[in-house]
C-alpha cells in the first residue's frame, strides 16, 4: 500500500506497470479496487494509478473535503506529488466529474479522457444516489442489490457514507455539457445501457461538440462495465481509446460494443 501527503491527510493509491501514465479515478460505489483487473490488464504497456479520494477506501476521512472542488483540486496535487506529466484520466461516474473538470482547468496537463457513466448535468443521477440519505448498512445494502461484486463491496466497507451524500449533491450543482465543447482532447463518454444510477446523456447536449468527444452506449451494461462479463469489453475499449489518441474516428466500433452516438 502506498500513501501520499496532500494537504492535512493522506491519500492511499496503488500504482503498476510502466509506460504511458492512465489515472483510475473511482465513483461513489466503491474504492480503487474495483479497477485492479483494468489495471493489470494495461500494465503491460501502461503505468496504472488508481487512488481513493478522501472519505473513501483507505484515504483519510476529512469531510470538508467531500465536495467536486475539493476532489478536483486533490487530484492536480496528486500529479504533482508523483510527478505524473500528461496522463490519461479514467473517471467512473464521481471520478469521470473529477476528470473532466480537472481537465477544463488544465488541458495542457492532461493528454485523453474517458468518463464512464458520468453524469452530465444533475437530473442523470437516479434517485438511487440523488436522494440516498441512509447509514453505512443501507449503502451496502444497495450495491449488494445493484452492484453486487466483491471489489466493490470491498470499498463500500470503508467509506464514510457523508462522503457519498455531499459529493454527489456538489456533483448534481454542476452542467458539465457547457465545460465540453471548449476542450480539444480526446473525450471518449461510456454508459451502459441498464446503469440503474445514472442515465446517459441526450445526443442533443453534445451538438457544440467538436469531433474530439464521442459517446459509446454498450448494450447489456450497467454500472461497472470494468468487472461485467470479466471487463474484458471494457478493456479492450480503453486500450483502443488509448491507441488511437486523438484520432477519435479511427476507434473501431467493434459489434460487441453495439453504439456509438455523433
């Protein structure tokens, strides 16, 4: 395990691999162990980091910090700390807000991203999450219903519920359509299709967009398409995204991941 000061606490993150540096970035649901098999997977050519933001996994519990500023702000001290230099950022839901935010205040920092069942604006989180004012015990009682993998469950053991109820009202402030057509990274936005927490966006909402953002909508999906039918889909997804850089056009659409919107 290894742990990082920023700030007044530590922040727990785990890092394989070697080779182009890909940031994990974990959602309301867990901790950074849920991207282990994701990870192992590109440490072949990759260098994985995934870290637990604060109130959750094995990161301090500091609850003025439970807010998506806070976390944006935790995860450019984190780059510094490591010395991480133009990564690629891999946000799932929570995180994917925390990457594309970070990434609007510093583009040139950061070289793709990929949000997966991020929330664009606050109506895409189910009420599932939006009104969830519960303790420990009914927070595991919902992923064991709706999430049930052992990663996750995992995670949920050591997360200060207040950490999951304030980031995800601070989240549901924030319109993350009008912060996309200004960036001109690569964006790759995944969804699956039966995530029983947040619903994917409207084609609509991304008209500004330039041809830099793409949306996959995969069909059988829910919540954690990293740990669904062993991840592989997923992964094989993320290592082209990764491959072809910004030529977003050239991302094949391969049959199993069914859709592509724009």
């Amino acid at each position: 395990m290894s742990a990082v000061v920023i700030g007044d606490g530590l922040v727990h993150y785990e890092v394989i691999g070697r080779g182009k540096p890909v940031i994990f970035i974990h959602g309301w649901l867990g901790s950074w162990r849920y991207w282990v098999p994701t990870m192992e997977d590109l440490s072949v050519r990759n260098r994985a980091y995934a870290l637990d933001l604060w109130g959750f996994g094995d990161s301090d519990k500091l609850s003025r910090y439970y807010s998506i500023d806070a976390y944006v702000n935790l995860l450019g001290e984190f780059l510094d700390k490591l010395g991480v230099f133009n990564p690629i950022l891999v946000g799932h839901a929570l995180g994917g807000v925390i990457a594309l935010r970070y990434a609007v205040q510093a583009e040139d920092r950061v070289e793709q991203v990929m949000g997966v069942g991020v929330p664009l604006v606050g109506g895409s989180v189910s009420r599932l999450l939006a009104g969830f004012s519960g303790d420990g015990d009914a927070l595991a009682r919902l992923v064991a219903r709706r999430a049930r993998f052992p990663e996750v469950e995992m995670g949920i053991q050591k997360t200060d519920v207040s950490a999951v109820v304030s980031s995800t009202q601070s989240a549901m402030e924030h319109d993350l359509r009008r912060l996309l057509p200004p960036l001109s990274i690569p964006i790759l936005l995944v969804y699956g299709v039966d995530d029983p927490f947040i619903s994917p966006p409207e084609k609509m909402w991304l008209r500004d967009c330039d041809d830099n953002v793409r949306i996959f909508s995969l069909d059988g999906a829910r919540h954690f398409p990293m740990l669904e039918e062993g991840g592989n889909k997923f992964n094989r997804l993320l290592k082209s995204f990764i491959e072809v850089g910004g030529d977003l056009d050239s991302l094949e659409l391969k049959e199993e991941w069914q859709r592509r919107q724009r």
